[in-house]
C-alpha cells in the first residue's frame, strides 16, 4: 500500500507491528574477537596486508620505539540533503529516477542487475545534489524499494525520502577502528621500522573493508614497513564511503604516533617529518608525481607562527591551557578512465558540453565549464554544460576526489576531438565525442595530494572544554581550477576534521544493535560557534604526471590529518595524549 502524503505514510508505518524472532547477535567489535580475518582486498582493490624489510628486527633494535594503540569510532555521514529517490515506472518497462547521488551511471547500472532490468530501461536523472560524502555514491536499499514501489502503480511517480533517523541505518558510514602503531627510530629522527594494523569491522551480509592504513604505505622513508587490515563481520549494517575511508582514520594514527616520536626524539614536529621525506614512493619505489609536503609543512609553520610553540603545558591564558599542533595530510590523487564527454556547437557561439557527472556541492558545474572554455579556447559564457543524467555520457563516480580529473579529462580529450574534427569556425550542429584515457604516466608514477595542517588549541583548565581559535592548512594538490570552490572543499574537510576530533561518536546500543544518537541534536558536528579562524592556501603548481588537467582532488585531503593535529595541540596544551577520538572534556579532567 502507497500513501498520498509522506506523513500519511509515516502514520501508517508507526501502525504496523513486527514480531521477532530473536537469534543471537553480535554488534561490539573487539580487537581480539574471534571471527578476525583478512580480506582479499581493502577498498577500493589495495593488497590487505603489505610488508618491506625485515620490520621486527628493526623495531627491536631502534634507539627510540613508540608502540601505542588509537581508536575511532563509528561515525555517520549526515549531508544536509538526506538521501531522496522520485521513480516513475512506466509501461515498457521504462523507470526514471530523480535521485541525489554522486553517481548516476553506477545507480543505473545497480539496480538494472538487482531488479533484472536492462540497463537502457533505467534512467536516472540528478543534476543538484545537496551533499553525499560518499554516503551517495553508491545506490542503496531505499533505491530498490522505491523501485519496487512504483511499479505497482504505473504513471504514477513514486518519492522516498529518508529522514534523519533513517539515514543512521540505511545509508553506510564509517567503520570503528583499533589502530597499532610501532615506530622505531635511529637517535636522529630516522624511520627505521613502521608498522600500522587495523582492526575495523563490516557486515555479516556484505563486506566492507576500510583502507585504513593504506595512506601510512606511502608518507615516510622507513627501512622496513607493515600495513594490515583486520575485519570482524557483525550484525550491523554495512559500513560504506564517508569522506576520505582510509585516511581520515589511519592518518589519525599515524600523525599521532609521529607526534609522540617527535617528543621521544626530542625533535621538534616539524622537522620530524622533514627528516623523513621519502624520495621516491616508499611502497611502489616510483617516483612522485610531484610532493610538495616538505614545502607545505615550512610555508604552514610560517603563516601560524609555529615559532611561538612551547613545551607540553607551559602556556596558560587565565582559565585556559594554550597548546600547538601539527599534522601531515595526504591523498591519492587518481583518476578513473573511461568517462566520456559530447561536445556539440548549437551555432551563435553556443557550445553545449554533455557529461554524465555530479556536482555534489563541489563546484563540478563551473569547474567544468572552465575546463571546457579553456580547453575550447573560448569565453566562458559560450559553454553550457550538462551533467547529472544517464542520458548523457558515461561518467564515473563523483568520489574518491576523482571527480574533476576524470571528467575534466574527457572534456579535455573531447574538445581536441572536436577542434580536430570541425576547426574553429564549426557549423551549426557539429559534434564530437572524447573519452578519459588512462594517463601515460599512470603506471611510472605515484600520484598524490600533500598538505600540512597546523592548530591551536585553548582547553579550560577546569571543564576539559576544547577550543579552536585557529587552523592553518596549506596544501600541495596540483593545478587549482577555481580557487574559490577550491578554498572552500578544503576548508569543508577542515571543518569535518575538527568535527571528527572533538565530536562526532555513533553511539550503538548494543542490546538492540542500534545507533541511538540518530538525529543532529544528539550525533555533535561543530556549530558556526566551534568555527573561528580558518587559514587555506595552497602552493601553485600543475602535476602533468597525474593526469592531464595537471590538477589533484580536494574533496578529501582537507579532512586528512586534522583531527591528529588537534590531539597534538591538545597534547601541547595539557600534557595528555588522547589516543581515542572524540577528544571529549572527561578525557582532560583529571
Ligand atoms: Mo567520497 S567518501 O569518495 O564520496
């Protein structure tokens, strides 16, 4: 039975009464539980486990060890637009559907297997999309129902929107996670062995695997390294993308741990990571694409006055304990082949420019029609660019920050075409197709984002409250194609990354298996009041060997590293290292 109205539905909803037959579950993930093992991949297709060098000789002959452990916890992607899905089936059988997501084609491509449908029969129509974070990346159980739905009543367009509430249960989110860290260093400062294993948990019915220390792989020298992944498959639902999977947990260890190597070491942060600099790509020995980290971190600690830092809890400020820290941030910077652009000339100077892509809130509408003004050679007000629907060309997903390069690349590829094939003075109705080639250097080269995040901190001397008046991030990630929706996706992820320290914790109850801080009001995220003074800029530079824009992703680098940034200013401030996020006032009252 379909309801008029949403709130006629919910009414009905709330009528019905299930019975349950009770079977035993198990929703607590535990280090040492006994279902531990080890997926054949990590997302999305790293190796599980690697290892270099003889590492347990390393570590145990290291002048200086840190050997700790970190947690996170489960956390939720709340984009302010929740997830919504109008579909219209039509006699045919023809399905059309107003979805938000970050990935038309792969919507279509999804349900046209679960349902049984053809592809062609699907389409999928998404032009503005009020956020996703990963959360839309993929289609999801309220697709299918939708679906489902309207075929009962055919003509008749069909509309699920998930409330808050729901989205705690339906719509993915990130994976707890038990990180070990060992670092053995030489007396200098030099990485001799590095170790990082994850523990993190999926879902009985479908896996999940979190590339929680796949960023570790590649950010210091180290004579010998180990990265493993762990999962132990619950009664929960199944963890999914949230913003940077992978690095926003494991660069939490990480940066962590080399802070506490820092104070062993009796090295000064910074220079830590100087000492540090791999030269070539630790993991794949290739060459960088470019890595400017070494460049962010000097700019970074000059533009916050990291010169005024002092020893862990010598300042205080009134009631206040006033404290600096300092992070690295990394991402790869990849991109996806395959995505195809149209090009066609309307005449009266009128180019329109087709792609399937999303614009998520990113600024891929006006980074794209400057990509194709530019690779067109003519003013933007003579471009007008379409995306958002499976009608146009294939696009591959707006996620993993390779949203612009990979469909920047075919609107490159397919402007050559198109200058080649009609010239500069094409008729009226000319039209050319170009799609994303694999880059040439993508296999000899090691493409990723750098950047280095600075903090300080304020934390009441009595309360345990945590401040942040200022973040400096600076960041290396290729050519900046709009610095104005460029300033403000890492500025986004900066926040995020303040949230993840001092906030956010879904908090299960474990007898009903449920997350019970399910709405805004209980699931903290900082307010306008928790954000004061954000400092971005980024080095102005091209990366060539990444791709051919010459431009990384920043959809995810912002959110890298912040939150071990904010331990470490809080370290600095108090004298106590929190090893377990979120950073909440009973940690810092002693
Ligand atoms: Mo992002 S989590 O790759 O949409």
């Amino acid at each position: 039975m379909l309801a008029d109205t949403s709130e006629t539905a919910r009414q009905a909803a709330a009528l019905v009464r299930f019975h349950y037959q009770e079977d035993e579950h198990d929703t607590r993930l535990r280090e040492d539980h006994p279902d531990l093992y080890a997926p054949d991949k990590v997302n999305p297709g790293f190796p599980c486990d690697t290892e270099d060098g003889p590492l347990e000789q390393a570590l145990a002959s290291a002048a200086v060890l840190v050997d700790e452990r970190y947690t996170t916890p489960m956390e939720h992607n709340n984009p302010l637009e929740p997830h919504a899905c109008i579909a219209l089936w039509e006699e045919g059988p023809r399905v059309t559907l107003n979805d938000s997501t970050q990935n038309a084609h792969g919507v279509a491509r999804t349900l046209a297997r679960v349902l049984g449908l053809e592809r062609s029969d699907i389409r999928v129509i998404s032009p503005y999309v009020g956020g996703g974070f990963g959360s839309k990346g993929l289609p999801h159980a309220h697709n299918v129902l939708v679906v489902l739905a309207a075929k009962m009543v055919p003509g008749t367009p069909v509309r699920m929107a998930l409330t808050r509430q729901q989205m705690f249960s339906l719509a993915g989110y990130r994976t707890p996670t038990f990180q070990r860290l060992r670092i053995g260093a030489d007396a200098d400062g030099r990485i001799t062995g590095l170790a990082h294993e994850a523990v993190e948990q999926t879902a009985r019915i479908k896996e999940f695997a979190e590339q929680t220390t796949v960023g570790t792989r590649s950010m210091y020298a180290a004579g010998a390294r180990r990265t493993s992944h762990r999962l132990v498959p619950l009664d929960v639902p199944v963890p999914s993308w949230m913003r940077a999977p992978g690095e926003a947990p494991g660069m939490f260890g990480l940066e962590s741990a080399m802070d506490e190597l820092a104070i062993a070491c009796g090295l000064d942060p910074v220079e830590l990571r100087i000492r540090n600099e791999p030269e070539s790509d630790p993991e794949t020995g290739l060459p960088w694409s470019s890595r400017h980290l070494v460049e962010c971190l000097r700019r970074g600690a000059e533009r916050f006055g990291w010169s005024q830092r002092g020893l862990p809890g010598a300042r205080r400020d009134g009631d206040w304990l006033v404290g600096m820290g300092v992070a690295a941030s990394t991402y790869p910077g990849s991109m996806i082949p395959g995505s195809v652009a149209e090009i066609s000339y309307g005449g009266l100077g009128h180019y329109s420019v087709r792609i399937g892509a999303a614009d998520i809130g990113t600024g891929n509408w006006t980074v794209l029609s400057q990509v194709a003004a530019d690779a067109l050679g003519v003013p933007i007000g003579e471009v007008h660019v379409e995306i958002g629907d499976t009608d146009l060309p294939m696009a591959t997903v707006e996620g993993g920050s390779t949203g612009l390069v990979s469909h920047g690349s075919a609107v490159l590829e397919a402007a050559r075409v198109f200058r080649e094939e009609h010239g500069y003075s094409p008729e009226a109705g000319a039209t050319s197709r170009g799609t994303a080639a694999k880059h040439p250097d993508a296999d000899t080269y090691s493409p990723h984002s750098f950047g280095a995040q600075f903090v300080e901190v304020r934390v009441d001397a009595d309360t345990g409250e945590v401040r942040v008046p200022r973040m400096v991030g600076v960041f290396s990630a290729g050519r900046i194609v709009n610095p104005r929706t460029a300033r403000s996706q890492l500025m986004g992820g900066m926040v995020w990354g303040l949230s993840m320290a001092l906030h956010e914790h879904s908090v299960m109850d474990h007898s009903l298996g449920l997350v019970v801080n399910h709405d805004l009001a209980e699931y903290h995220i900082p307010s306008h009041a928790d954000i004061v003074d954000i400092d971005v800029s980024w080095l102005d530079e091209e990366d060539l060997h990444a791709n051919a824009l010459g431009a990384k992703g920043i959809g995810e680098i912002g959110i890298t590293g912040t939150a071990a940034a904010i331990a470490s200013a809080v370290h600095n401030a108090t004298g106590i290292r929190v090893r377990d996020l979120p950073i909440t006032p009973d940690r810092l009252v002693r």
